[in-house]
C-alpha cells in the first residue's frame, strides 16, 4: 500500500515531502526543477544522484557528458530512448570488520559470474547509441526541425508561444518543443503548459478540447523561472468532460529562457499515424493562448476558419460562407471539403483543389440555394470533414440562420434572427469570466410555451466553461515530501470526484403556485442548462422546492447566445410568469439577472411586478396601437407629439415610424441622408397583402408612390399583373402620402388603408411582406431599401415582413422582419423606372 501524508501540499503527487515544491517525486535537498532520487547541486535536475553532471538525465555518473540512464562511467552504451535511465539505490558500504574474508571471496565470486553476461551485452551492443532530439536543455538540436509559428498574441508576454513543434528521435521517443515572446515561467504566479494528444482522429474518444478528443495530454508548470513540475496524463473513462479522469504520470522537461522541451518515452504512448497536438498555455485559472493549428509529427498543418454570411440570424444570398485556408510548417494540398447541412439541397465551395502555400491564406466561397427558399426557412451549414495533406483544425462558428427573413414565432433552433424585434432587457453588472457575463435577457410566453433569451458579453462564448478546471498555487513554506514518481510510471489510483469546467444557466421560474423563496421571487420550476466548449451537455426543468426532475427541455445556443424554450403544461401556467436567470461557471462565480416579467404573446397581459420593456421598442413595430392618442397629419413634417407610441426602425440612412388605428396604417420615412429636396427624389411602399412571396407582383398586391418633396409631390398607387412592371391603371381607395424638407432632412409620411395592406378585415397577427425603396436624386443617384439585403420591387420574395398588432396583441410577432439587414445603400448610374 502507497502510503502518502501531505500536510499544507499543493497540487501533491502521492508521499511524504520535505522540502517539496508542488509536490514532484523524490525526497530532495537543494533540488532544483528535479524530479525523483536525491541531488546534489543538480542542474536541469533530472533524477539521479549526480556528480559533475552536465544536460545528465537520470542515474549516477562520474564525468559523464550528454548521458542519459545507468550508472555510468564515461559510458554512453546502454543508453535507452534519449530519456531517463534506471533509478539508482544508493549501496550500504561493506564492514570488512563484521564479515570474513572467506564471505568476501565467495561473493567476489559470485559478482564476476553475474557480471560476465552482463558486460557480454554491453559489449555487442556498443554502436546502438541514441541519435537526435533529447531533453538536455540545449535547444540546438531543434534547429533542423521544422517549426510552426503562432501568428496570435497574448497579452501575457512570457505566455505567448511564438513558435512550436513536435519530433522523434532514432528511439522514437517524442519530443516537444514551444517557445515564448519572454522567458518561460518569471513571474511569482503559477504559468503552465499544456499540450493535448488526440492519438486516433476520434473527437468522440478522449477529453473533449476545441473540437479534438484528447488521449494524452501533458503539463509543464513553474513560477520564478523554474519548472517545479511536469506530468503527463492518460485519459481514462467515458465522461468526455471529466478533469478528474486524467491518470498522471511523470514526463521529462527542460526551459532555458524563453524556450521549452518535453520528452515523451515512446512505450508511454500510442501514437497511430492519425494525430495531432494542441497547444495552450495558462496562469493561474485562466488560459492565457490557444495556438489556432494543431500539429502531427508527419504532415504540415492547415487551419480552416469558417466566416458565416448571415447577418443578425438572416440569410438572403447564395453566398453562405466563406472559408479561409492557412497552411503552417509545409505547403497543403486541399482536395475537398464536406459539409453537414440542413435546410438546403445542396452545398457548394469554389475553387477545389487547391495548394496552399506555407504561411500563406486562400479564401474560397461556399454557396447553397438561398434565395429561392421561403422567408423562415432554417438553414444550418458547417465543415464536417476536410481531406487534405495536412493536419487540418476548424475554427469559427456554423452558418446558421433564417433565409431571407425570420419565421412567424420563436423556434429553438440555434439561429437567433426571430429574436431580432424582441426588445431585450440590459444587464449592467460586470463579472470578470466573460463566458457568464450576462448582457441581455428577454421571455415571452404563448399558450402552449415559454421562451428565454440571454447572451453573454462579446468577448466570451456562451457555455464556454473552461478547458482546465483547475488552479494551481505556489506552495506553502514547508510541506513533507512525496515518495518519487518514475516517469512513465502511473499514479496510484484513487476515486476521485468529478471535476468539469462547464458553465450552468439557471433560469428561475414563478408561475404563482407554491414554490422556493428565491431572490425574492417564489420559484416553482428551475430550467437548468449546462455546458462546455460551446456545447450543451445537459438541458433539464426541475420543480421546486426539492429539484425534482420533471423533464428535458428545448435548448440551443451558438456564439454568445442561448435560446431556451419549455412547455406551460409542465409548470403550470399559461400567462405571464416571474423570472430570473443565474449563469455561474466551474468556480462558481455567478451573474444575476433582476427580477422580470414575461409578455403572454396571446393576451398581451402582464404579471406583477417590474413592467417589462417594450417588446419591439426600437424596430419597426406595432406594439399598443389601435387608437391614436393624437391626430396624425400628413404634411411631411413630424409634428410634436403627433408620432408618439409609435414603433421605430432607426437606421444609418433613415428612420421609419409605424402606428395604425384600425383603418388606416400611417407611415412616416425620415430620410437622414438626404438633405436636398429634390423633384426627382421619391419614396415607394410595396405590400403583399397575401404574403405569397411571388416571384412578379400579383393583382391583389400593392404599390403606393410619393414623388417630389421640393413642394411638387405627386402621389401614385399600382397593381401587380404577373409581370415585371407595376400596373398603373390601378385606382386605390382614398389615400394620401406628402413629403418635404423637416428639420434639415427629407420627410415622407403616407395614411393608406389597412384593407391595401392586409387584405380585408385583418386580424390579430396578419403578415404582409413589406418593402421601401427610397430614392435620393442628388449627385450620383442613390437608392435606400428597407426588407432585405438584396430588395428587388418585382420579386416578392425579397421583402421583409409587417404584421397587424392591435393593442395588446400577438407581442412577440415581429413587425418588421428585415430579411437580413435594414437597409441596404446601393449606387446606380441612372434613375430606372418605377417598377
């Protein structure tokens, strides 16, 4: 039985200390960045008991200069893997007082008949020396391997890997190599590196980094420019998010500087053809680096980094993606690139194959069939596998979205574009973990459902949780030593309880039945979401008090957002609730939402306590407006408080304001670009009364013009045919639009029956695709669109969205639903037609 006492031990492995830093094998005196066996002014300290040792690793040696394992007078034979030799015990000297010279001879010659095979074997093997990469401290053997250079930047300078590498020597034992912008390890903080081993290509074995499944890893730590420590860990179990399931072992290191190498015996560690490293460095408890490419002793590296053409959840062009190809080490040659998709027949990247230059980036697009898919369709694209000649590591997020425009609800689906009208409450306090730093929140509810909405700060990443759930300190003054671990030798096991770095959301829940006093609410339901790397691992609702588990709920989250949505019938209520949410990390630092109120989507009723925001405060929108509360009067001025209530879109180039009263919807444009009145300038509303998303106009869809804000406006409303031009024969029921210069800046309004927007006796939650073309004559002619980036006034299709809301009702429809963006400027040479 391995019996170990630790009194005040930090980050101990196994034993009794003294003198022990962090707990690293061996009783020691004076040792310094040693492991195992007692030294003597050891230098690079690797174990052994050493007399003018110079770059020595392992066991005693006289004079002996680059050696490595035995005891060994001058002599290199016997050297095994470059690394480590045998542990040496130190001999008790003889009494030739207490034994007879007749003992003596007998056991003289004893020793020559057990050493004559011995130096037999050393013998015929005198030429299989060790050649190459050897953990020595001098680095100069690194410098016919190729490196792979970091192009990121930490803030923390002597945590900044500036190049790094892996190699074999003719043991093949593996080596490691990293150096840093400043000198390993100067501070009084504990720094470390990390290197993770994915050794089977398989993401779904192994502990679960930055998209690879990590076999073996390893860890090299110190502070005051000396490494007190060096493992390296085999993983073990099923649970891929588990710390504790690493089994530790010793490994061998060296640090001169600013540079860094690892040793790795070879029987220690399987390592197929398919594998690759992953580098990072650390302080304290939190990563300082993540090197973006990972590397294979046998092949170049290639990073793939994904940027999404979605804007805001919306997708409207072909153009999906685009996709940047970096090589590193050696030119790449990348044949092809698959994708996992949804939503889509079909996706498509230019330009295959391709040689990508070392140090190099090619950027390739990817297409899919967009534009022709109904607003709301969700597409969700991604690499799954690239086929390539390097070791190749994906970055960047999924396309994932809505084309051309948002659906009619909420959908827990991971891409966000139907929360993009939802007014969202602002959370101000500030927490130092950016992965559950809450910045906004919201919550609506219908009938049947509720949903929750959060992101986290821009610089963290929702359930990023962290890679190294772990902190390291310096020790205390005095700690009794641990027995010597060997390297390669494994730990002795012991159970240890789960450790993981996932981050947990906790949404509480007052539905007005019984429940927990909980930040002054009485919480009856608990949705608890938690995750690591970006990915949930759990998504379940108790009930409270006693956190009974009711079921799994709908959960899904991408970049710094989280969308949450779970059955009424399961906590019992179907009209407004109480509610707060709770993100809080490994450490347990929390962030805390305040207390809030849902919006029922159905009633528009709202329960006790803080009034919620204004659901589409801030867009195009009508939230509470059946009945003006002034007259409106179209003259294209906006008068004092003749606007009031209504619902805003603030763009770059203009503004829009929407209110209705139940017959007419009035509109007013403010066009902050355009400061010059002209007879030429125009501003055009196009309907869709029956949201067919047409590809050409049809009868019952609707145009309505407002020409010449310079004090000669003519007003002009069209049909559709089927065609491509607008039918003016049409002759609408009594309307009216006017435009002019209003405080420095072009004014439209319009008054226009809602049965010309609509169709006839709308109804709560009634869609029409809407579009806005506003045309600036001035200079070089130039049009304003609202409904979608790519806006075409005969091709229905590419409008965006507006829906009737009357007061208190279907609040969490969208009013405007942008197909991607607001607006979009776009030049032309010439003024077309309308039309």
């Amino acid at each position: 039985m391995n019996r170990k006492k630790a009194n005040g031990m930090t980050n101990g492995l196994g034993g009794r200390t003294n003198g022990m830093t962090n707990g690293l094998g061996g009783r020691t005196n004076g040792l310094t960045n040693g492991l195992g066996g007692r030294t003597n002014g050891l230098t690079n300290g690797l174990g052994g008991r050493t007399n003018g040792l110079t770059n020595g690793l392992g066991g005693r040696t006289n004079g002996m200069t680059y050696g490595l394992g035995g005891r060994t007078n001058g002599m290199t034979n016997g050297l095994t893997n470059g690394l480590g030799g045998i542990p040496i015990l130190r001999s008790r000297r003889l009494d030739e007082n207490a034994i007879s010279p007749s003992r003596i001879s007998l056991v003289l010659i004893v020793t020559i008949i057990l050493l004559v095979p011995i130096i037999f074997l050393i013998m015929s093997n005198t030429n299989q020396t060790v050649s190459g990469l050897r953990v020595d401290g001098d680095f100069s053997d690194w410098e016919e391997v190729a490196m792979t250079v970091d192009p990121n930047q930490c803030a923390i300078a002597s945590l900044d890997i500036v190049d790094y590498a892996v190699g074999l020597n003719s043991a093949d034992s593996i080596f490691i190599y990293a150096s840093t912008r400043e000198n390993w390890m100067t501070g009084s903080v504990v720094d470390s590196l990390y290197v993770f081993i994915d050794a089977d290509d398989n993401r779904g074995t192994g502990y679960s980094v930055e998209g690879m499944g990590a076999d073996y890893a390893v860890d090299v730590y110190g502070w005051s420019g000396a490494i007190k420590g060096k493992q390296m860990g085999v993983f073990s179990g099923q649970d891929q998010n588990n710390w504790s399931a690493w089994n530790w072992r010793g490994a061998y290191a060296a640090i001169s500087l600013n540079h860094m190498e690892i040793g790795l015996p070879r029987t220690s560690i399987l390592l197929p053809s398919a594998h690759s490293f992953l580098f990072m460095t650390k302080r304290g408890d939190t990563v300082a680096e993540i090197c973006d490419a990972k590397i294979a002793l046998d092949r170049g590296a290639l990073v793939v980094r994904q940027i999404p053409g979605n804007i805001n959840g919306i997708i409207s062009a072909n153009k999906v993606m685009g996709l940047e190809f970096t090589a590193f080490g050696s030119p790449v040659d990348v044949t092809s690139v698959d994708f996992s998709y949804s939503g889509v027949g079909s996706v498509t990247v230019s330009g295959l194959p391709v040689i990508v230059p070392a140090g190099t980036t090619v950027t390739l697009d990817v297409t899919a069939p967009i534009t022709g898919l109904a607003n709301g369709t969700f597409v969700d694209i991604g690499v799954s596998i690239v086929t390539s000649t390097g070791v190749s590591s994906t970055l960047g997020h999924r396309m994932t979205a809505y084309a051309n425009g948002p659906p009619a609800a909420i959908s827990i689906d991971g891409a966000f574009g139907d929360w993009n009208f939802i007014a969202k409450s602002n959370d101000f306090d500030l927490t130092t973990n950016p992965n559950i730093d809450i910045d906004k929140f919201a919550a609506v509810n219908s009938v049947t459902q509720a949903f929750f909405y959060l992101k986290v700060n821009d610089a963290g990443e929702m359930l990023g949780g962290s890679i190294i759930p772990a902190v390291r300190t310096t020790p205390a003054e005095s700690v009794e030593p641990v027995e010597p671990v060997e390297p390669g030798t494994p730990s002795s096991p012991a159970p240890l309880k789960k450790v993981s770095g996932e981050d947990i959301t906790r949404i509480y829940i007052d539905t007005g039945i019984g429940g927990q006093n909980i930040n002054g609410i009485s919480a009856n339901g608990l949705i608890e979401i938690k995750g690591q790397g970006g990915k949930i691992t759990s998504q379940k609702l108790y009930s409270l008090p006693g956190k009974t588990f009711i079921a799994n709920v709908n959960a899904a989250n991408l970049d710094r957002e989280l969308e949450v949505g779970v059955a009424l019938n399961l906590i019992g209520n179907n009209s407004s609730m109480q509610y707060f949410i709770e993100s809080t990390d490994w450490r347990n630092d929390v962030d805390r939402t305040d207390v809030a109120s849902t919006v029922n989507v159905v009633t528009g009723t709202r329960g006790t306590g803080p009034e919620p925001p204004e659901l589409f405060a801030g867009t195009l929108s009508y939230i509470s407006a059946p009945t003006l509360s002034n007259t409106i009067t179209i003259n294209g001025a906006i008068g004092s408080g003749e606007w009031d209530n209504a619902n805003l879109y603030d763009g770059s180039n203009f503004d829009i304001y929407v209110l209705q009263d139940g017959t007419n919807l009035y509109v007013a444009v403010v066009v902050s670009a355009d400061v010059a009145a002209n007879a030429d300038d125009y501003c055009a509303l196009f309907f869709d009364t029956d949201h067919g998303a047409e590809a050409l106009p049809q009868v019952e869809d609707r145009q309505f013009n407002a020409t010449g804000p310079d004090g000669s406006v003519t007003v002009e409303d069209y049909d559709g045919d089927n065609t491509a031009v607008w039918d003016s024969t049409y002759v609408a029921p009594p309307w009216n639009a006017q435009g002019a210069i209003d405080g420095g800046k072009i004014v439209y309004e319009f008054s226009i029956p809602v049965t010309e927007v609509w169709g006839s006796s709308p109804i709560a939650g009634d869609r029409a695709g809407f579009a806005i073309d506003i045309y600036d004559a001035d200079g070089t002619p130039t049009h304003y669109y609202w409904g979608g980036a790519s806006v075409s006034t005969t091709d229905l299709a590419t409008w965006g969205d507006i829906v009737y809301v009357p007061e208190f009702s279907t609040f969490a429809v969208p009013i405007i639903i942008c197909c991607t963006i607001p607006f979009i400027a776009i030049r032309i040479k010439r003024r077309p037609r309308h039309g």
